[in-house]
C-alpha cells in the first residue's frame, strides 16, 4: 500500500507554487542533506521510490531553475534507493528552500517560510513528508501512517499541519529516532483526501472493513435479541451525531475523537472502538467518554432552552 500511496501522491497536479514549494522544501528536509562551501551548495536528497524521485526532480527544475542530477544507488542490504542531487553556486538555493538561515545556521525543524504559511500549505507539507519518508503501516489488521522525521521539532510540525485538516495525528520518539503516527481510520481517511489521493483513501477504507468483517449470522439462531442490539447501536451512534452537533468545537478533543469514531462505526462493540483509539483505551473508557459527551451536550442544549434568568424584583 505504501508504493500505491508514492504513485498516487507523485500523480498529483498541484499549480498553486506555495503549496509545490512547501512539498519540496519538507522532501529535502526530511530525506535529504545540505552541504555548503565558500563556492557552492549540494543539496542531496535519498529517496525509496522512482516515483517520489521523480517528482522531486522535476520540481525542482521548474520552481527554482536549477540544474539536477539523479542515480540509482545500492545499500548496505541490497535494496535500491534514488539519489538526488542539485548543485548551486553559493548558499542561494538553501537559502531559497529555507533550510538555512541568513546566518548559514541550518533549521532545526521544518523551514520557517513553510511554517509560517498555515492551513494554506498544510496539504503541501504532508504531501512532501509522505513521499520522502511515509510509509503504511498495518497494526492488528488496520492502516496506519507513518512519517520518520530527522527531529522532534519536524514531527511537531507534522502534527500541526494534520490538525488543519481536523485530524489528530501523534509525534513519538522512539529508540530509533523521531516519527508522527496517524492512527485512527477515519483520520487517515480525512487526510488522505484532503491532499489529493482518495484513491489510496478508498483502499485504506476498503481494509479497515476487511479488519472488522461482520460477523456470520445462522439464519436460525437470529431473533429478537439480535434486531434489538441493532436497533441500539443506531440509536447510539445518533445520539453521539446529535451530541456532536450541539457541542460542535466546544468538546473536548479527546471526546470528539471517540465520537466521531462511533459514528463511524457504529456496528463496532465498544472494545473493537477501543482498540482503534490511539493510545488503545478498555471499552470501559470508551464507554465512559460516550456518556460524558452526551452529557455535556445534555447540559448545553438545556441551557439554550431555558435561556438567561431574569432576577426577580
């Protein structure tokens, strides 16, 4: 699935020059590394698919005008990457891409300049991340998406990129370095489709159901029991939608995140959700976080009803 997300993503026609600038600048940040002398800069950028580059090579010969050159190379292990690599006089294009300041001080994070445009770029910035260093991921049946990322600063940044999009993404260090994890079905689905890619974002879908196949039913065996338990589970997830909408962005996150996943799998038993959340949670909490939503939103529409109270005189 990972090599159908890089085909998808370099597939993408993208004319908007800030968001095609943020894309290659979080590619070299992420995959790639910077050296500058007196007389030149040598940009190299090591790539796991043709495909990613590709794409970046022909960015960056029709945004910055430079000249570049690509190989393929063999590793330690045998498998195969695609080298990069753009050579410029001076610090100029650095400069340009943002991975240096003007003092020559390499950034920590991703480039300021890409940060500092906002929602507006955020689809640019996950696009170059996941084409550099993104991966799917399968953990107990269901797909998830990870970015390796050279620093906490840029996994961070990630994180705040996904929340323009309504999605909660997570940044983890681990033994082996920096990453941001996006984990819940229904967010990667949210990404997937806001930068350009629902193909992927049909198949991602298509094995979140594979993962939770409705169970067989013996047609002897169906009764009232069973009708009744549908019955609630939809009555369930439309109280959740209506709590939802009443409380709007006044709850709390967490309770957001555990409502919208009810809604949308509403068929799911209360440990199935559980085991979809990141961290996992019991099916007690997450039977707890459904009644403090509906509670909440309780309250609330209760106090629109009964309006300001007038002291009496």
């Amino acid at each position: 699935m990972t090599a159908e997300l890089h085909r998808g993503l370099a597939g993408v026609c993208e004319e908007r020059p800030a968001l095609r600038h943020a894309a290659v600048a979080t590619m070299v940040r992420l995959a790639g590394e910077v050296c500058i002398d007196r007389t030149h800069t040598v940009v190299r950028v090591e790539l796991r698919d043709p495909e990613a580059a590709f794409q970046l090579r022909r960015q960056i010969a029709e945004i910055y005008r430079r000249p570049v050159d690509s190989e393929i190379i063999t590793t330690s292990g045998c498998s195969l990457r695609y080298l990069v690599r753009v050579t410029a006089p001076g610090g100029d294009l650095a400069r340009v891409l943002g991975l240096i300041d003007r003092r020559g001080v390499a950034v920590v994070g991703l480039p300021p300049s890409v940060i500092a445009g906002g929602p507006a770029v955020a689809s640019g910035i996950w696009r170059g991340a996941l084409l550099a260093r993104g991966r799917v991921v399968g953990s107990q049946g269901l797909p998830r998406l990870h970015v390796t990322c050279p620093t906490a600063p840029v996994a961070l940044a990630l994180v705040g990129a996904a929340r323009s999009f309504g999605v909660t993404a997570v940044a983890q260090d681990t033994s082996v370095g920096h990453r941001t994890v996006l984990s819940q079905p229904t967010g990667v689905d949210t990404l997937l489709r806001a930068i350009g890619v629902p193909s992927v974002a049909d198949t991602v879908r298509e094995a979140v159901v594979a993962a939770n196949p409705a169970p067989a039913v013996n047609p002897a065996f169906q009764s009232v029991n069973a009708q009744r338990a549908t019955v609630a589970a939809e009555a369930t997830a439309a109280r959740t939608r209506w709590a939802l909408k009443v409380l709007g962005d006044h709850a709390p996150e967490h309770l957001q995140t555990i409502g919208r996943m009810r809604v949308e799998f509403p068929t799911l038993s209360l440990s199935e959700l559980g085991r979809l959340s990141e961290p996992p949670l019991s099916k007690d909490a997450v039977a707890g976080r459904l009644r403090r939503l509906c509670r909440q939103a309780e309250e609330s529409a209760g106090s629109v009803a009964r309006g300001p109270s007038t002291p009496v005189v």
